[in-house]
C-alpha cells in the first residue's frame, strides 16, 4: 500500500481534467493507494477565489469535494517537531542556493507538507511545483536532512507519475 499526501496544486490541475468524476472515482476506489489531508493543504484550497469557475462550476467547490472524497477523514495533524523540521529543510536549502524567502512565498508550507510527509513516515509526496518544493535545492536539502538525521524520506512525484499510476 501507498500511503500518498497531494501538494495544492494536484488537486487543481486533477479538476482540470475532462473525466475528474471517473478519474476521481478511480484514485479514490484505490485500496493499495491512500491519500492522507493536511490542515494547511486544505486552507490553501479554500483560498481559492469563492468567484472562479471552471467551465459552469465553481472551482473552489469544485477542488474542495475532491479533496474531501479522496482523503475521505485521514488527516493528519501538524505538530512541533513538524515545523522545526520544516525549518531544517528550509536552511538546508538556502545553503545550497535556494533563494526563496520563508515568508515570502509558500515555500513553508511546501516544506512542512515534505516535513509531515517525513514525520509520518509516508511514501509518496505528489506535486508539480518545480520552483520550490522539487527545485534542485529543496531536493538536495530533503535528502541532506533525511540522510543526516537518519530519518524516513518519502519518494516525490510529479502530476505526470500520477497520470501513469492511474493511466488518464
């Protein structure tokens, strides 16, 4: 079994997609393939503009009940040791050339979600976020910090794996 956490941004580009019910329905028959929800994955959703829409939809109501139907109650819970290590991904990367400011953009939220992903010891993080969370430096921080600190790292996928895995 795959024990997976989405970045913000799959569940956007999963809407956009022609066959999102049967492709929705599909990830989330999937036994062997558990999507875990984290609290700030899903303020991002709901940041969504309530106006936006996606053909005659409302795509804030539209990511927001995908969201809901594949992590269907697991969610998991962030914590200190969450956010500490989240920071150590963070200097990591800036020494190895990241150029991101911590508050300034979203890349602590794109830390803390690997930081979760790490803490609880899941398998796969998916995003297609090249400019922060699977830049050069943020994986080479990822695996500097996992490898020093002997601790779990998960594998990370881009949108383009997930389409494989499901076949859309």
């Amino acid at each position: 079994m795959l024990r997976v956490i989405f970045d913000t941004n799959i569940y956007g580009l999963l809407v956009e997609e022609k066959n999102i019910d049967i492709i929705g329905k599909r990830i989330a028959d999937d036994k062997e393939f558990v999507i875990y929800g984290f609290k700030l994955i899903r303020k991002e959703l709901r940041d969504v503009p309530k106006g936006e829409k996606l053909g005659k939809l409302k795509t804030r109501n539209l990511i927001l009940t995908l969201y809901d139907k594949l992590t269907e109650g697991r969610y998991l819970e962030n914590s200190i040791e969450i956010d500490k290590l989240a920071l150590k991904f963070y200097n990591a990367y800036r020494e190895f050339g990241g150029i991101k400011n911590w508050n300034k953009s979203n890349i602590n939220i794109d830390f803390t979600l690997v930081a979760c992903a790490t803490f609880y010891k899941l398998d796969v993080v998916i995003s297609d976020d090249s400019k922060t969370l699977l830049s050069k430096p943020a994986l080479k921080a990822y695996k500097h910090i996992c490898v020093k600190e002997g601790i779990w790292q998960p594998n990370l996928w881009r949108y383009s794996d997930l389409k494989i895995k499901f076949n859309f």
